[in-house]
C-alpha cells in the first residue's frame, strides 16, 4: 500500500538527514544479545556502524565516533547510568541521536520527567504529525509510526534549545524532538 511506501520514504530520509557528513556512527545498546543485531540493521546508511553491548562499551570506539546513537531497550532511562554518562560528555561535542528509549535518556539527562502512560503502546502504529517550523521535516506532514513504549515525556516541557518536533496525532504524547544547536534529535518511535 502507497502508506507503506511513505513510511520507508520518511526513514529513508529521517537517517539520511540526520546522518549527513557522518562517516561513523557509535550504537549504545542496551544487555540482550539479539537486540544487537535487530538495532544495528536500521543504521546500514551510515558508512560505518560500531554496536556495542551496554556492558562492554569501547571507549576508544565511541570517541572515534562522528554520531551516537541512543537505542531503543526495556525499562527506565535511569536505570542505565553509563548511557546518561555517555551523553552528558559528548553532547554539544558529537551529533547523538535517540530512538525509543534513547529518546527518553536524552530527555531525562536534561531533566524532564519520565512517566508511565495510562494507555501501553506496545506494536500499535499511529499517526504523527509534524507540528514546529523549526523542524528538519515539513510542518504539517503525516506518517504512520510503529510504538512500543508504556514511558513518555511528562509535560510541559521547556528545557533550552530543544523543541517538541512531532506528536501523536490520537493522544497528543510528544513524539520527537530537536535541539539542531547541539544537533541532538530524539523519536520516542521506532523509524523502521
């Protein structure tokens, strides 16, 4: 159907846009063997790709890198200390990226709430709408996004130089940010 087709299209572009000039991606993944290979099959644009597990985390690596990128995992971005590390000594320094909870990490760090929702999304596909001029995308556009998350931002939520970028067009839940000055981009959904 022409909707699938616009779905691959837009993550064609949301990590072709966000991966311009990047010749090396660093993945912080979360401790389960096969998320590895599932998370790390959505980066094969960037030219390289380094995927380590949460508890084996090459330092060397991650500093080579151009882009990190937060990946989606289970639980509460509080529960994983070293990731909260890893961003606040490369933000500003390296372009990082955060998907599912990697987006919440992101926003944690910064201070906001995470909360539990009333309504669990796990496998649900719904609608986004891009809603802030100051995006990398069209204000206005649509796509169908596929969620499985039962945590998202608490708001109202003002923290310097990031901007609620997208939100669920049934609940109104912030569905992506941008902060383009440090050039960290966040989606609370999953692009593939």
């Amino acid at each position: 159907p022409s909707h699938q087709w616009s779905n691959i299209f837009f993550l064609i572009i949301l990590l072709t846009t966000l991966a311009t000039a990047v010749s090396k991606a660093f993945l912080v993944d979360v401790p389960i063997e096969d998320w590895l290979n599932f998370t790390s099959s959505r980066f094969s644009l960037f030219n390289k790709v380094y995927c380590d597990n949460y508890n084996n985390i090459s330092q060397a690596k991650l500093k080579q890198a151009s882009t990190i990128v937060l990946s989606p995992g289970p639980g509460n971005p509080k529960n994983y200390p070293i990731t909260s590390k890893i961003y606040k000594n490369f933000k500003g320094k390296k372009k990082i990226i955060g998907i599912c909870l990697g987006f919440q990490q992101i926003l944690f760090c910064e201070g906001a709430k995470i909360v539990e929702q009333k309504k669990i999304y796990h496998g649900f596909q719904s609608s986004i709408k891009v809603i802030n001029n100051k995006s990398l995308f069209k204000k206005g556009k649509k796509f169908n996004v596929g969620r499985y998350h039962s945590l998202k931002l608490k708001e109202p939520f003002k923290i310097k130089d990031f901007e609620i970028t997208m939100r669920c067009l049934n609940s109104n839940v912030a569905m992506a940010f941008e902060n383009n000055k440090d050039k960290i981009y966040g989606f609370q959904f999953h692009p593939e």
